[in-house]
C-alpha cells in the first residue's frame, strides 16, 4: 500500500533549491514520525541521517552543532 504524495517542486527549480528542499522534507518528516509513533530513538537516528545527508550535500543548515 502506497501512502499519498504531492510533490511539490517544478521543473525549472534549481538544482541547489531541490537539494534544500529534500532536507526540510526530511527533517519534517523526522518531527513527524516521531508526534505519530513516540519512538525517541528512532526520530533521533533520522535527525542524524539528516545532518549526514546535509553534510554530503555541503548544505548550510544554520546548524552550529558541530563535533
């Protein structure tokens, strides 16, 4: 069973904009498993993911939680 989608990008977004875009889908995502399920732990290795695929891409985030 497929959940329901709407995506929400055209053809003429730039590449750096859909980049941006598939992390904030993410990180909302992640917020979002974790109000529907309470599972703490796996929220938290999603966020993480996030910060992963951020830094792969060379996103600013505005993040400055940095090791």
């Amino acid at each position: 069973q497929e959940a329901l989608r709407i995506d929400l990008w055209t053809k003429t977004m730039p590449l750096d904009q859909m980049k941006v875009f598939f992390h904030q889908t993410l990180v909302a995502l992640s917020g979002t498993f974790e109000r529907a399920t309470d599972d703490q732990k796996m929220a938290a290795t999603m966020r993480d993911f996030c910060d992963y695929f951020a830094e792969k891409l060379e996103l600013d985030t505005g993040n400055t939680n940095q090791d």
